[in-house]
C-alpha cells in the first residue's frame, strides 16, 4: 500500500472491543515517531457533527429508523471527511478513526436492514470512492464486548441496548466484509490483551506501508 491512503486508518468492531484504547496507543507511537496524527471519533468529530451523534445516539432504541440513522451518520461524516480528514491527509497527517463507513454498512445495512446497495449508493453520493486504506476490524464475542461496556461509569447509548442477535449479526457482517476486502481490512482478537492486539497493529501497518514504528 502506497500513498496518502496508507496514512488513513479506521477502527471498526462491536462494542467494547478496545477501539479507543488501541487509537490512543497508536496516536502515541507514531508521535514519537515525529509524524502528525488527528483523531476522532463517528458519528462526530466536529461540534456540528457531535450535535449529530448526541440527536441519533440519544433517545429510546426505535427512535430513529436504520435508513434516517445511515442518512445522520453520513450527513456527519460528510463534514468531517471535508473539515477534518480531507485537510489533515493534504497535509501529510494521519488520520486514526474510531469507526467510519464501515459501521453504517454492518449498523444499519446488513445488521440493520438497509439493503446493502442502498448502503453504497449513498456512500458513492457523498463520499465518492474515498476510503481508507487500512482498516483494523476488533473482533469480540459480543458478551465480552458488552461485558466491558458495562464495567464503564457511563449511561448506556441506544446502541448498548440492542439485543445480543443484533450484535451476532453485526460480528458477522464485519467478519464478511473483511473476507470481502482483505487488502483494506485486518480481523484481529480483541479478546486477546491490550499489549497483544497492539503488536498486531504495528505489525500490520509496517508490512502495508514500510514505516517503521
Ligand atoms: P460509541 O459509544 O462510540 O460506541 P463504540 O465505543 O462501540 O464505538 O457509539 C457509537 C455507536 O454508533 C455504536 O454503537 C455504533 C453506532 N454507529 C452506527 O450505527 N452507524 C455508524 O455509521 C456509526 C459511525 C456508528
């Protein structure tokens, strides 16, 4: 993998699965490497697209349907591919994101009940074929994952309250989509401890764009 592509990673997996920590692991590591990194989080990112993710992740499960979820998702990260993560790879940065595309695909496509079509038709309107390059799917039994999710001080999002069969269908949709694309996404077992699944990261982003780190 070549070019500014390579410099755009996003985390993707259930709940729980430890996509935060791993970010600022690797925020870190290549900081010390002297390279520029921004972070952020979908749905949000920027103040207009936080007020987004609060209107769709707030609320009783149901309040919105999964088709007006996908059209909030990607009116919030339209702003942020333009504000945000089209300026910093301009520029040279990383990009480290924790969830994009992909979560619309499984959340609200194939777990969700959008036809998969509709999915990337929308995604082709807004974004074109932007993506990123480098894709790290944490993978997790979803009642180990919600098992975490429970031990944290915080309320629960409408999301943390599905039923475990959403869940199933949600690992499954990220395992096939990463047989799908195996060039852009790497599965890893996030059950494994949090020093494990990093190795496995740096592993993977210097075999894919010969940085060392
Ligand atoms: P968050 O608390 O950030 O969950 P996590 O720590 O698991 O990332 O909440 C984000 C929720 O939004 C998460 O349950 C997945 C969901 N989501 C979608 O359904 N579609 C999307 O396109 C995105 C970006 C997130």
């Amino acid at each position: 993998m070549t070019g500014k592509g390579a410099q755009f990673i996003s985390f993707e997996g259930g709940e729980g699965a430890g996509k935060s920590t791993q970010i600022k692991r690797l925020a870190a590591r290549l900081r010390a490497h002297g390279q520029e990194v921004v972070t952020a989080r979908e749905p949000g990112g920027t103040p207009d697209a936080e007020a987004l993710r609060s209107l769709v992740l707030g609320g009783a499960p149901g309040r919105w349907s999964p088709r007006e979820e996908m059209l909030l998702m990607y009116a919030a990260r339209a702003q942020l591919v333009r504000t945000v993560i089209r300026p910093a790879l301009e520029r040279g940065a990383w990009v480290l994101c924790d969830r994009f595309a992909d979560s619309t695909l499984v959340y609200q496509g194939l777990a969700g009940g959008v036809p998969v079509a509709d999915v990337r038709a929308l995604h082709r309107l807004v974004l074109g074929d932007f993506n990123p390059g480098l894709t790290f799917i944490l993978d997790l039994e979803p009642d180990q994952g919600m098992q975490r999710v429970h031990s944290r001080a915080e309320a629960l999002n409408q999301f943390e309250q599905r039923d475990t069969q959403f869940y199933e269908k949600a690992r499954e949709a990220y395992l096939r989509l990463a047989r799908e694309e195996p060039e852009r996404c790497v599965v890893i077992d996030a059950a494994r401890p949090p020093d494990a699944v990093e190795a496995q990261i740096v592993d993977a982003i210097q075999a894919r764009t010969g940085v060392q780190l």
